[in-house]
C-alpha cells in the first residue's frame, strides 16, 4: 500500500498546503455566518484544498482477477504469514512496515494554535504526511491520540509499532514530549523521532554552519542566545553544543537558565549544566548584550535595541509564526545574517528540509534508532547543498531544491552504519 498525494486543484504543488499551517486563518464559524449557510469551500480556497483530506490510500499490486486475489489475499497470502511467523525479521521485506513511518500526535502543542485536540490536529498531520511522501518518498498515516497523559501515548504507539517502520512524534507539549520520546526510544527498536525538536534543531545548525562560513567565523567563536526554553529551544541548545558552540544561553519567561534559579523543571536543570558557560543572569535583553547569535522559538517581540546591543555581523535566526521574534526588515539594520520560519522571506528555516530525508535514509538501512551521529550528518550534508551559491540571502536550501532529501538520505544511512545502527 502507498500513500497518495490528493491536490483538489490539480497543479500537484509539493507542500503548497503545509508551508505555514500555523499562519491561515482558521474561523469556520465565521465564514458559514458571514456565506449565509454557503459552503466554506466556495469562501476560502484553504477549505476547498482540504475537503476530503489531503491524501488516500493506493495499491501497489493489482487485483483484477481470480489469481491475483489468490496471490494478494487467501490462500497466497497465508504463505507470506507463515513464513514471518518463522522469521519475524522477513515483515521488512513482504509488507511495508520498513517503509512507512506513523506520525503521531495528541493535538497539545499545533503550530501556531496551540492545544486544540487530536480531531483538530488531523489537517496538519495529514499535511506530513504528504510532505514525507513527497519530499522523502516515505509512507506515512497520520495518528491522532485521544489521550495526553504520557504512561498512555507510550503504551498505545508500543502496540501500534509492529505496523511502522519508525514513529514521528508531532506537536506534543513540553514537559511531556521529552519523557514520551525517551521511553518510547527505550522500548522500541525503530526510529522514533520528534520532529519538533530535532528537526528544527537540523535545520537551524546547518543554516548557522552556512552563515558562519558565509562571514569567516567558527561555530566555536560564537556565542548564541535562544529564546524558548520548550521542545525546540532545548534540542536547538543540545545540537549546537554537540556541535562545538563557543557558548549558548537559553530564556525563557523569567529570563536566562541558570544554574542559580530554584525554579526550574527537571528538563531545564539539564539544561542549566551544559549551557550558560558565560553564568549570564537577568533578561533576554541582558543576554543578547554583544551575542553573535539570537535563534527566537518562543514568539513575542525583541526590542529593536537589543538586537542593536548584538555583536557587529550577528547572525539573526526569528523563527516564530506567522510573526517572527524580530521583523526582518529590523533585523537587517544590524545582522549580517537574517532568517525566519516564513517562506515569504529568504532563508526559511522550514523542518522540511529535514525529517523526510532523514527517515529515507533511517529506513533504506533499517536504522534501530536515530542517533546524534546521524543528527548531525544531516545538518553538514544540508549545509553543504548549498555550496558555492552560499549568500547572506542563501545559507539554506529551499524545500523544493531537488538536491536536498538525496544529500541528507546518503549521509543519515552512512552515519547509521559507521555507528552500528544499522540492519541493512
């Protein structure tokens, strides 16, 4: 079985529906009131994308007469059962568990909405579901939980797991998303990956990778400030670490994380002991006092003077939607470096570029697990697709630069087997 990529309109655009599912207007009341009963398809063209869902499911294999249903269903298929049962690593080779990944959600934490439950959820995972397929390559089915309690994701994706060759967790709430991953991780023997952390967190590196070449520094000269201490802020301050940051200080709402606070969660007392080398307290204004790096994933507004106080040449990474942390047109009085989470502006720092070449490439080794290794082999090979062409407007690829999920699917699967973690 495969999944089928339905575009309404017919111009098969990869992606146009899920760009920024943060950013359209969503009111279906208001529209049914202001059309007089008409349906939302004839007032919004978002609605008229979506009517139906965005994606089906299609055979492989034909089924049209008496023996190809005795080959595809009984009595064939008995032979194909029988033979997994003897061999239970043979499901990767005669179904299509070792291509297709679940993603998973409980609807908590949707970009740019909020927690609006799994029903609501559903157009955004069935929109990754399509970005997968289409940049990727990779199956993929939506699931969305109607549980948030962690003990209970856990369990009911354990039991899905013999369908999937991987799980990609989507849009669930910190605290939660950090524990649900670490256990899931422990208890199954595919890739799980949450993409709301180590996308970002790929993607976000490579395009500093790319800047800091851009302007003839290394990732150890800098010192870069984050604001958001949730899902992103915490995997984005993990991978730059790993990576050899000069130094990283993370903000939340009471300002830098630090050691000295008596008011942290477990996770961010983590992340007080490998960050904050300098021990800046005080505001994220205090702290962006002479940085070289601000990456925003928490909204909100930077004042304009202090991205002034930045270091000359700073690297400017305001990647909230719709309306990023910094306007860029702000951000380009004083950074040398501007980029955003919107497709309207250069340099979009869009997980796209990531999570489907880095499952093809789990997948086509049969990866027991994502590791940093292959992390990081992802963010060099997407830096590296840009190249020559590499500008202050272009330290990022686009999502539709055909060069991208072939680079980053190549260097996942070769990490995975220069670090043990491969089947295949």
């Amino acid at each position: 079985m495969a999944a089928e990529i339905v575009n309404p309109r017919g111009d098969n655009k990869p992606g146009s529906a899920e760009q920024n599912p943060g950013s359209a207007e969503r009111n279906p009341g208001s529209a049914e009131q202001n059309g007089g009963g008409e349906p939302l398809d004839s007032l919004d063209p978002v609605f008229a994308l979506h009517r139906g869902g965005k994606m089906a499911v299609q055979a492989t294999v034909p089924v049209r007469d008496r023996d190809d249903l005795s080959l595809a269903y009984t009595p064939g298929v008995a032979r194909v059962c029988t033979a997994i049962a003897e061999q239970p690593e043979l499901v990767n080779d005669y179904t299509w568990k070792s291509s297709v990944v679940a993603v998973v959600t409980d609807g908590t934490a949707v970009l740019g909405l909020g927690d609006i439950g799994p029903e609501a959820s559903l157009p955004v995972m069935e929109g990754k579901a399509i970005l997968f397929k289409q940049f990727g390559g990779v199956d993929a089915v939506p699931i969305a939980l109607a549980c948030t309690d962690v003990d209970e994701i856990v369990e009911t994706v354990v039991r899905l797991a013999p369908s999937f060759g991987g799980v990609n967790l989507e849009d669930i709430s910190a605290p939660r998303c950090f524990e649900i991953e670490r256990t899931l991780q422990e208890r199954l023997d595919i890739p799980v990956f949450h993409d709301d952390q180590h996308g970002t967190a790929i993607v976000t590196l490579a395009a500093l990778r790319n800047a800091a070449r851009l302007t003839g520094k290394g990732l150890a000269e800098l010192r870069a400030v984050i604001s958001g201490a949730g899902a992103a802020g915490v995997a984005i301050a993990k991978m730059l670490v790993e990576a050899g940051i000069g130094d990283v200080a993370v903000t939340d709402r009471k300002g830098v994380v630090s050691a000295d606070r008596d008011d942290l969660t477990p996770v961010k007392r983590e992340l007080a002991g490998f960050t904050n080398k300098a021990g800046l307290s005080g505001t994220l204004e205090d702290a962006l006092c002479g940085a070289d790096v601000f990456i925003g994933v928490s909204g909100g507004t930077v004042p304009e003077a202090a991205v002034a106080s930045m270091a000359e040449g700073a690297f400017v990474f305001a990647m909230a939607n719709p309306n990023p942390e910094v306007h860029p047109d702000v951000a380009h009085k004083y950074a040398a470096v501007v980029a955003t989470g919107r497709s309207d502006f250069p340099n979009q720092i869009n997980n796209v570029l990531a999570f489907p070449g880095i499952f093809a490439g789990a997948l086509q080794v049969r990866a027991s697990r994502i590791t940093e290794g292959m992390k990081l082999a992802a963010a060099e090979a997407l830096a590296g697709v840009v190249g020559d062409d590499l500008a202050a407007d272009y330290v990022i690829p686009s999502p539709f630069d055909e060069r991208v999920a072939p680079a980053v699917t190549s260097a996942v699967a070769a990490a995975a087997k220069a670090e043990g973690v491969a089947r295949r």
